[in-house]
C-alpha cells in the first residue's frame, strides 16, 4: 500500500502492487510469497502446495513435514509493452531447505534426505503439470539452498533442471524424473 501511496504522491500512476502469501510450517515464521503489479500483470491462479505432505525422519522414525516453506505457485497473464497481448506464465517460488547440518554427523541424514526429497518432490509437480499442459510455461525461483554443481552427496540442482548426478558421481543419487 505505501509504495502504491508513494508513487501516486509523486504524480505517477498507481501500479497497484498486491502481495500473494499464504502461511507455511517454519517455525520462524519464513514464507515465500509474491508481490505483484497488478497494474501490468493479471493474476490466474495462486496455491501453496506441499504443505501437508510428510516424510520419516532417519534421526528419530517420527514423521516430520518435507516443506517448511511450502512451494507457492503463480499463474498470471503479463502484458506485452508494446503489444498490450498477455504472455501467460507460471512462476513457483522456492524456499528449500538450508545446509544447517549438511555435514554434521549427527543431523546429516535427515538434512540431506530432507533437500533430496524436497528436489524430488518439486520435480514431480513441475512435470505433473507440463504433462497436463505441455505447453505451459514454468519458472522455479527462490533460495534453492544449494550449489550449481554436485557436491558429491547430491545434486539438487541437477535433479531440478533433468540431469542429476549419476549414482557413481554422489552418495545420495536421484533418478531422472
């Protein structure tokens, strides 16, 4: 509302920015969400999806939430500039697991099985809904919580774009899904 407010009083259209969130599992409170001008951008459908799902913790054989910061969806039509046609696009806002006891023998088990499934997790919406529309087009952004490459434990990334490591290159492989 302020920057909507500032920018009016600064004799600018207003871009009607909106904010989209929807609460998660962290219990610090972080979301993803998003801010959208509504003003350029036509907003077709939001979700937060994940929420409930669960997996086992190795550590403790309790059942534990897999999104702490559940995947939000947006599906919006932006108009061209120029042409004032909408391009209709699909962005999903990440926040995954961080590296807090990556490597600490006590935790590592559960981190690293957690941005494993995760990834996995991810890859099999993204694909369940290019199988319902191929042609829809799908942006994953946000703090994915890991490097570019393999770091020969796994390869979140590379499970994200297609082409994870193959069961020789990491300890802890994924199929290509």
């Amino acid at each position: 509302d302020r920057i909507n407010k500032d920018t009016e009083a600064s004799g600018k259209p207003n871009p009607n920015y909106e904010s989209f969130l929807v609460e998660g599992n962290d219990i610090g409170g972080i979301d993803s969400g998003f801010l959208v001008k509504r003003s350029r951008v036509e907003v077709l459908e939001t979700k937060q999806f994940g929420k409930e799902e669960k997996f086992q913790n190795p550590n403790t054989k309790k059942d534990v939430f897999l999104n702490d910061r559940p995947p939000f969806l947006l599906r919006a039509a932006v108009k061209d500039a120029k042409t004032n046609q909408p391009f209709e696009i699909t962005v999903i806002v990440n926040h995954l697991k961080s590296f807090r006891g990556y490597t600490d023998i006590k935790d590592a088990p559960f981190v690293q099985m957690k941005k494993k499934l995760q990834a996995e997790f991810l890859v099999k919406n993204v694909d369940a809904r290019l199988k319902a529309n191929p042609n829809e087009r799908i942006v994953l952004v946000g703090d994915f919580n890991f490097y570019q490459f393999n770091d020969g434990i796994m390869d979140v990334i590379g499970v994200l774009k297609g082409t994870p490591a193959s069961k020789d290159l990491v300890i802890n492989p994924s199929e290509d899904l």
